[in-house]
C-alpha cells in the first residue's frame, strides 16, 4: 500500500484550526476575548516550541464547547466551517490531495487537533481517513474534556497510524508511506516513514530537513 499522511494545521490549510476555533468561539461571546486570548496564545507558543502539555491542552481548547452543549457547539461549528475554514482551503491543497488520490495512493489525514474540530474539515477536503486527538464522551453523549485513548501528538502519531495500519492487518514493513508536515512536533513521524516532506515548515523544522536532504514543499507559495 501506498499511504500519503499529511498534517491537517499549517500544513494542509494556511491556519490553525484549534486555535482559529477559539479565536471563533471568542468572536461569537462564548469566552472574555482578553483571558482567552491569552491563554490561547500561551499554548499556542508552546506548541511552537515543542513543549505543549496536550492533555492541558485539550481541557482548555474544549471548555467553550462543553459548557454550551452539543446542540449549539455544532451549529457553532458550521458556522465556523462557512466564514473562516472554506474560505482558507486553498486549490493547492486540494490538487495535492487529488494527486495522492487519483494515483491510488491511501490518503490520511493525521493530526494534534481533535476530532470536533477537524472531522467537517477532512470531510471538506475531501478526505475519509482521519486520525485526530479523540475526545471522551459523558454519560450525557457530550465531550468531557479528556482525550481517549492515545492522542496523535508529537510520537502519539507513530502509535496511532500503527494502530490504524493493524486495524487493517497491515505494519510499517507492508506499506510505502509519505508524511507532509510543517512542525517540528511531527518529527518522530517524518523519521519513521520513507518519505518525509517538510511542508510549508516551521523554522526548526526547515533546518532539519535541509540537513538531511528531505524534500521541502512550500505548498502556498509554489505548486508541489
């Protein structure tokens, strides 16, 4: 098998769907535009450096969410999807994907952010496969803040293709595999797979990849 895994934030889309999420949630008055601020740029530094706390992460990125409910979380989200992540995919994207696609390639889609936030994106890009940070449900059927499972951060991401790859029967040793990422977070994935190519990267990220001789793919900038 042929597998194109691809980092969905800075990679795919020119954003960060988490954090534009919460700059979203913000605009709309579901949290003090100074204090959320903030802390979403807190982590948001960290997660630049390498150094995030995912789980304390996730508590955070998700509490607009829980406190106001299933019902308008989604119909928040939807709205969000039309006025910030539509307008942002941009044709080089998607004729990337396309390309994969169309050489039938298996198409993946492998992410930090969780799965509230980017199943309507994979699915508007036009991608079925998506490993993303899993959110534990309550008794009520709602998000509760906790991750389940292994989150798909920094080595987490080894793990949860592993797992995704043996749900099928597959291992490493039975597919030939492509990773596009722009942070210096996925490098434990970049190791791991045949072909490694430092999309759009971060500074760190660029430096390595320039120094190994892996591909560097500017992707809005230039046609891949």
């Amino acid at each position: 098998m042929k597998l194109a895994l691809f980092d969905l934030d800075h990679t795919l889309l020119p954003l960060d769907s988490d954090y534009a999420w919460g700059e979203f949630t913000t605009a709309i008055g579901w949290t003090d535009a100074q204090v959320f601020k903030q802390r979403n740029d807190y982590f948001y530094a960290h997660y630049k450096a390498g150094t995030l706390d995912i789980v304390e992460y996730v508590l955070f990125a998700t509490e607009a969410a829980r406190k106001h409910g299933a019902a308008k979380s989604i119909a928040a989200h939807a709205d969000f999807m039309r006025t910030t992540i539509l307008p942002a995919i941009q044709p080089v994207a998607r004729d990337l994907l396309k390309k994969h696609q169309d050489a039938g390639d298996q198409v993946v889609i492998v992410t930090a952010t969780n799965a509230f936030v980017t199943r309507p994106i994979a699915d508007a890009l036009g991608v079925a496969e998506l490993i993303a940070v899993d959110l534990e449900h309550g008794a009520d059927g709602w998000i509760t803040g906790q991750i389940q499972g292994v989150p798909s951060f920094r080595e987490g991401k080894i793990t949860r293709v592993e797992d995704w790859l043996a749900a099928r029967g597959l291992g490493w040793q039975d597919v030939e595999a492509t990773f596009y990422s722009d942070s210096i977070n996925d490098l434990a994935l970049l190791e791991k797979v045949q072909h490694p190519i430092a999309t759009n990267p971060d500074e760190r990220l660029r430096a390595i990849a320039s120094q190994r001789g892996w591909r560097i793919l500017d992707l809005f900038t230039e046609q891949p």
